[in-house]
C-alpha cells in the first residue's frame, strides 16, 4: 500500500502496468475546464496549422493525406499559451516524471499537437526496446527504481474511440531486444500484438520512446487532438537544434517550476520539482 501523502503518487498499479507495459494510460488526468481552455487556444490559432508529411508511412500505415502539426503554443498570444505553459509543470504529472525519470527532469523539446481528419495517414512502428545500447532511449529498473530516457507525456483534446486511428503501442516491447520485422511496423502480420490506445478527452497516455509505437490511419469524422510533451532526465537533450542557455523574456511569467524545467541539460546544483510542486536547489543526491 502506498502511504498516505498530501498529493498525488504514482500508484502501486501505475508503476507495475508502466514496467509491464512500457505505457499507461491516466483516465481523467485533465478536467473538462482545462481541456476546453487548450481546445479553445487551438481553435483560435488553427491558421498556424503545418503539414506533418513525409514521415514514410507505408502498409497498412499509408493515408490520403498527411496529419497537422501546431507547435510554439507555449509563445502563442495570451490568453492562449496560458493552458499549455500550465501543463509544463502540472500538479498531477509531477509524481509520475519524478517516478520514471529521477528527481530533475527537463521538457526535451517545445510542446506539439497532432491533429488529424478521416483519411489522414498514420505512421509505420517505431521505437526498439532495448536492440541498441542507447543513453537516451532506454528503459532499466534498477535498485528499486525505473528509469527512462525520452517520456512522452500524450494528452487527447478529443476523444479516439476503439477503430478511431491514432496512437498504437506494442506493450512490453520497451524490454524487446530484436528489431520490429518490417512487415509488422507496416501494420500488414501480426497486427494482434499492437494495441490501439483508445481515451477520451482529457486523458493522458505516458510511454517510453523506446516502446514501440506509431499511429493508425484516422478513421473518425471527428477531429484528432493529441497534445504532446516530451521530457527527459535532466542530463539528456534528445530532440536536435541549438539549446538556448538564456531564457527569452517570456520565461520570466512563468512559475519557478515551470522555469526549472525549461533549463537546459545539466546535473550540479539544478532546481528540482518535489512532487508537491515545490522547487529546491540541492546537489543530487547520491543514488537518484
Ligand atoms: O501518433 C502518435 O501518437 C505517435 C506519433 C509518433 O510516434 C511520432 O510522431 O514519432
């Protein structure tokens, strides 16, 4: 039994299905208040919109056209980057970051929405467990602990029912340690080992990149809404271009929290977010 704490922990549950599966899925994470803020941002910035295209989808994979991409929601004009510069640090995915990653951990990268319409293409089968010896794609338990390189944290704006596309994971694959077959990541053999990750509104999923998955062709009339935010332990920059060691203006409204996350990768001396949302300056401690 877990103890009894002022804020949320991940649970026994959470931490055996994540170390079984290499995902979980929160259901509930956000509320309808808070998913409508992120949706009403999207609305009334759809002209940023960009092609998400040539990313190989093929098989089983291929579509008609390929899926929408937003990015920069976090310098969108106020009061639209409000919603998403409150999910950086959100009381809620605190305890699981910490869980999965060690104390201090870092967003990897801006924050992105997939969104996509019937006929939109997916994406072949990615991620290979443990097939290369990888410092930053990686899945260990190790002294009572599980540790991770790349998270990414998938919150849905919309609901993806069961046959809707999306994303699909292969659970346990994050321990695998063969390369997926080619005639699997197309989605054309075995198609009985990929789950089809369905959520509602205001779910979150959480994987490892190193857990194989891709996405489905979109199949519903409505629209697909994923937000993505990718983390990584505070030593590790995975995602490429150029990191910026002075933080523009922006930085300076955000929370001390939110701030810490947003630093660049290093180890000594960093600002850490507790799981009760509290930020410390404190030397890493040996064995975290
Ligand atoms: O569609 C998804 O949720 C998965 C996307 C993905 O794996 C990728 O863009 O690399």
């Amino acid at each position: 039994m877990n103890e009894q704490v002022p804020f949320a922990i991940m649970s026994d549950r959470e931490k055996y299905l994540f170390d079984l599966q290499g995902f979980i899925v929160i259901q509930g994470m956000l509320t309808s208040d808070e998913v409508k803020a992120l949706n009403e941002g999207l609305d009334a910035n759809h002209d940023k919109r960009l092609d998400d295209g040539n990313r190989g989808a093929s098989g089983a994979m291929a579509g008609d056209h390929p899926r929408g991409l937003y990015t920069g929601m976090l310098t969108w004009d106020k009061p639209w980057c409000q919603p998403f510069r409150d999910l950086l640090t959100h009381k809620k995915i605190i305890p699981y970051l910490n869980t999965l990653l060690g104390r201090g951990w870092k967003l990897d990268h801006n924050p992105f929405i997939y969104t996509a319409s019937k006929g939109t293409e997916g994406l072949n089968l990615h991620g290979h467990g443990m097939v290369n010896l990888s410092g930053s794609r990686f899945y260990a338990y190790q002294n009572g602990r599980m540790r991770c390189g790349l998270i990414n944290c998938q919150y849905q704006l919309a609901d993806v029912n069961p046959g809707d596309g999306g994303l699909c994971v292969v659970p346990g694959s994050h321990k695998t340690n063969f390369r997926i077959p080619r005639e699997i990541a197309i989605g054309e053999e075995d198609q009985e080992i990929v789950y089809h990750v369905p959520m509602k509104a205001g779910d979150l999923v959480i994987f490892s990149e190193n857990t194989t998955h891709g996405t489905l062709p979109w199949t519903a009339d409505n629209e697909r809404r994923s937000l993505f935010y990718r983390y990584t332990p505070m030593y590790l920059h995975y995602t490429g271009g150029e990191y910026e060691t002075s933080h523009p203006d922006w930085v300076s409204e955000l929370t001390e929290a939110q701030q810490a996350v947003l630093q660049p990768p290093y180890v000594y001396n960093r600002p850490l977010v507790e799981d009760d949302g509290e930020t410390v300056v404190q030397p890493r401690r040996e064995g975290e």
